[in-house]
C-alpha cells in the first residue's frame, strides 16, 4: 500500500522544467529531460526518476560536470550510421537527437546505428528504445559508466552498470521492454536504498576483502574510493553465472567506447589526476530495426505477443500464481500512476522544497506541503 503522497504528473514536470531552466538549460531541452526522468517514475523505475533529479543533473551542472547547453556536432554520418559528439552537455538531449536520426534512416533503409561520445547520463535506456518502439520498429540501447563492477574473480570497480536494453512491438497493450544493468544491482537503487534508509540485499556489492557488504550509504561512500564493487549479473564466481553477466557488461563497454573512440573504464570515474570532480565523457550505443524489412511489422507483432504470452500462460513454480514478461510490471505501475501521479519520499520532498525556494518559483505549492 502506497503510503506517500502523490505529485501532480503536469506540475512535477513543468516544476523541473522550470528548475531546469534556472540551471541555464534551454527550454525545449529541459522538456526533453523532465519527460524521460518522469518517464522513469511512470514505469515505476524510481532509481532514474525525480530520485535523481537534483543528485545527478542538477548537482553536476552545478559543480561543472555537466554542462547545460549541448553542443551536438556530428563526427560522421552515412545513410545508416551516425557518430555523434555531445561535447559533455546532456546526454538525454544528444540521445533523443540521435534516436530521431536513427528512426527516419530506419524508415528508409531497414536499420540504423548510432554512438555517442564525450556525453554524460541519459536516463532510462529503455525511453530512447521506446522511441523506436513507438515507430512499429525495435530498438537497442546501452551505455558505459563510471566504474563500479568488478569482473568476474575480481573486487575492483572496473566497469559501469552498463545496460543492455531491447524494446520491441507486440500486438499486446505493451511492447516488450528489457530494460536493464547487467550488473546485479545498479548505483540509482542504491541510492534510493540510502535515501529510505534502507540496506542494500546482501550478495550484490562486495568490498576490497571480498566480503559482502549491505550498509547503503557506506556502499556509496566505497564505491567512490575504489572499496566496494558491484557484482556482474549472476553473482560472485562462476558456479551461478557470474561470468556471463561480466562478458555482457564488457560488451556494453566495448560498444560503448570502441565504436565511438571515446574513453571506457577507470577515464569514466568523473575525478581528474587530483580528485576533484571532472567531466564523465561516457559514450552510447543505438540500433534501429525496422521490421518492414524482414516479414512486415504484423507479423512480427503477432509473433512476439504469441511468445509473449505462451511465457505468462506456462507452468507456474508452486506457491506462484503468476508470470511477467518484460515490460508488463512496468506498464502495470504505469496504468496505476497515470492519474494519481509520482509518489515522493521525504527525502525528495525536501530537495523539491529547497529546489523551489532557492530559485524562487514560488507559484509552485506541493501537496505534501502544510
């Protein structure tokens, strides 16, 4: 049972629209950048939504990491690829740019690819897929990271939580949406673990003995010194698979930088050779698929929605009554929030408050507020 209050979906996002701008964001980049940090809360994945907000937007700009006017230069363009420069403005900005790109050269040649370089953090990558989805078209997504995943057999922070993300068209009410980290657990829900008070499950993050360690905000402390690493997707060894979610985290970071020529790994940590804070210059991937090409989008959508359901419809473990398939917990916490709004913890409600005050947008009221 939901017990935090709600906020109104169009006062949230012409609030941080509003916020955005304050920071030196131009409008119509700020509108992109309200709606996939809102698209997030939507589906309820609140590790990137209004959790995130002030810590790694607002923040950054504010100590020089991120710059609030991209600059988008094109390094190399063909009728199926671009290359994209981000010049460390907002990476949610260059993405949609890209995306727009990547669906008419789609619509036009069947597929398309695009990276991007010197950028910084663009959300959910399951909202630049969407966008392709959106179009009857698949799209393919992910991202490198400042390093916090050790390899396999390894306690060093070496490589970022690095998503690997597909969205495709079904003939259902929602695509299919895999929308994930290929580590166990990512930074943005350790964050809100921290925010909640709350620990992190143990058998997820490790420290410099190997051990595993729970104390979230000790984590976050850790991490950033190189103490504690997050552990690839299944887990610590090989005996539970360890190693195939490191080899799916390094391929990330492999597309991530090499087909971009940008930086990877330990040249992501956002600290330059004294420690002080300095831009990310992380690099993303695109793919577009057009499923015109193939066997036409109906046919493709019937099938996929044909799986789809034979999954959910399959034998059930005992005590389970139900199956998901990806993308459906999201659509659920959609049609659930769509007309209350996004839920905030106290923690937010402080920084909406303070956000509010110090930039002096007084004709916003929350309904939290006495």
């Amino acid at each position: 049972m939901e017990t935090r209050p709600y906020v109104d979906w169009e006062l949230m996002n012409n609030f941080m629209i509003d916020v955005f701008k304050a920071y030196g964001v131009p409008e119509e980049d700020a509108a992109i950048c309200a709606d996939v940090l809102l698209e997030s809360d939507r589906r309820g994945i609140e590790s990137h939504g209004c959790n995130r907000f002030k810590p790694i937007y607002l923040d950054r700009i504010k100590n020089g990491t991120l710059k609030p006017v991209t600059k988008i230069e094109i390094l190399k363009e063909t009728p199926t690829t671009v290359v994209m420069d981000a010049h460390d403005g907002m990476g949610m900005v260059a993405s949609y740019h890209m995306m727009k790109k990547l669906i008419e050269k789609a619509k036009k040649y069947g597929m398309a690819g695009g990276t991007i370089t010197n950028s910084t953090h663009y959300g959910i990558a399951g909202y630049w897929t969407t966008m392709a989805e959106k179009e009857g078209m698949i799209g393919i997504s992910g991202t490198n990271a400042r390093p916090s995943v050790a390899p396999t057999f390894g306690i060093e922070p070496m490589m970022g939580t690095n998503p690997l993300t597909f969205t495709m068209p079904t003939d259902e009410a929602f695509p299919f949406n895999f929308d994930c980290a290929t580590s166990t657990i990512q930074n943005g829900k350790i964050e809100f673990y921290a925010r909640q008070g709350k620990k992190t499950p143990s058998g997820l993050v490790v420290n410099n003995n190997g051990e595993s360690v729970t104390e979230s905000e000790q984590i976050l402390s850790d991490m950033r010194k190189g103490k504690a690493a997050l552990l690839p997707l299944g887990g610590l060894g090989e005996e539970t698979g360890g190693y195939k979610g490191y080899g799916f985290t390094a391929v990330v970071e492999i597309l991530s930088a090499a087909l971009s020529g940008g930086p990877y790994m330990k040249a992501l940590n956002g600290k330059d050779e004294n420690g002080n804070p300095s831009m990310y210059h992380l690099g993303h991937f695109f793919f577009v698929i057009n499923p015109e090409f193939f066997m036409g989008l109906d046919t493709f959508k019937a099938t996929a929605g044909g799986i789809c359901r034979d999954l959910r419809a399959s034998a059930k473990a005992p005590g389970k009554d139900r199956i998901y398939t990806a993308g459906e917990k999201e659509h659920e916490a959609f049609l659930d929030r769509k007309d209350k709004g996004v839920p905030v913890g106290e923690a937010i409600q402080k920084e909406l408050i303070q956000l509010r005050d110090e930039n002096k947008l007084f004709q916003y009221h929350f309904p939290f507020e006495k």
